[in-house]
C-alpha cells in the first residue's frame, strides 16, 4: 500500500516551482535533497500531487508527469498550436511513417533486435532504427545471447515524455483487427518528437 503524506501548500509550491526552473525531468534523489527526505518519500510526495495536480480540479495547461526515476512539467497537448504561433516554431519534424512503425514495433515487444523488426515490417529497417537512436527515442543497452551478439533495442525515458506515459505499461492496449500500432503512436502526439535526422546518419546496427 502506498504510503500517503500530507502535503503542505508550501511543499506544493517549491515542488512546482522546483520542476518549473529546471525545465528538464527532474531525478527523485535530487528532489530528495530539497526537501530533505529519503528519494522513496520523494517519489511518493510527487506522485500524490501529480494526482492533484492533474486531476483537473485547478484549470492548467501544464501536466506532472511521473516516471520510474525523475518527474517534469509539460504543457498539455491541448495547446501546441498556440505555443508554436507564441514561440515562432514551425510545424515539422514529424516522424516519417516508417520511423512511427519501427518505434511501435519497438515500444511494444521490446527489447527486440533489427533482425525482428525487418521480419515484422518486411522491409531493411536501418535507417528507421538509426533516426529514432539519434532522437534519443531507442536506445541499445544490452545484445541478445545469440550467434552474432544482436543488439537489444528499447525506448527511452525521452520517448515516454514525448508520448506523455509514465512508463511503457501505459501504451494503450491493442485489438488486433481494430487498431494499428502506426496509428496508436500517431494518436499519442507522434510529431512531438525530435527532428527527423537527415539520411546522412549512419545507419544502426
């Protein structure tokens, strides 16, 4: 059973402000320092005001997202259109589709090799699997015990916060016949993500 606390109005207002001026995700132990308790008591402060702080009761456009190790501030995805008009960027850097259907395969059966996620689409999948490494989106921690030693491919703490879970678990479950798994990430704000990188990048393993 989670351990509840009382949190005080000002413990809420440092910990926004806290996430606010870093702007990054913020890791349990450093907010541990903070508010000088133990990172499990950190973590378990975060997690019941994110549930505050998200449950609409207060109108925001800003989210607390909690994950595994860190917590952040994000705006909603309500209003990219209008952050974009206020901060000048223009619409773009989109996943290509065959980016968006190497990161499902990935996000949903990982940790997977190159070899599994050719044999999935039927086609090389090199450069789609060297553009997500290079958004931060995958990543390679570990190779299969295998002939060949094969890459094991995951998705990253950058891709839960461009897709707004907290952790993989939280992918929306699939019917096969109802719903792909290209259109579930194209749903989830797929062009939030990074630039796409050129093709000059170097292709993965």
């Amino acid at each position: 059973m989670a351990e509840l606390f009382t949190l005080s109005e000002q413990t809420k207002e440092v910990l926004e402000a806290v996430l606010f001026a870093a702007g990054h995700p913020l890791t349990y132990e450093k907010l541990a320092q903070v508010f000088e308790v133990s990172p499990r008591e950190a973590k378990g402060i975060v997690a019941e005001y994110a549930e505050e702080y998200n449950s609409g009761k207060v109108t925001r456009g800003l989210l607390l997202l909690t994950f595994d190790d860190c917590c952040q501030l994000c705006t909603k995805e309500d209003y990219i259109r209008e952050i974009r008009i206020a901060l000048g960027i223009r619409r773009g850097g989109n996943l290509s589709a065959s980016s968006l259907e190497t990161l499902a395969i990935v996000a949903y059966n990982q940790p997977v090799t190159r070899a599994y996620i050719d044999t999935v689409r039927g086609v090389d999948s090199g450069y789609a699997v060297s553009s997500l490494v290079e958004r931060g989106l995958i990543e390679s921690k570990s190779r299969l015990d295998a002939p060949g030693r094969p890459m094991l491919y995951t998705t990253t703490a950058a891709f839960l916060r461009c897709f707004g879970l907290s952790s993989p678990e939280d992918l929306p479950k699939l019917n096969e016949g109802d719903i792909s798994l290209l259109d579930s990430l194209k749903e989830m704000g797929g062009e939030n993500a990074p630039a796409e990188p050129t093709e000059d990048s170097a292709t993965a393993e």
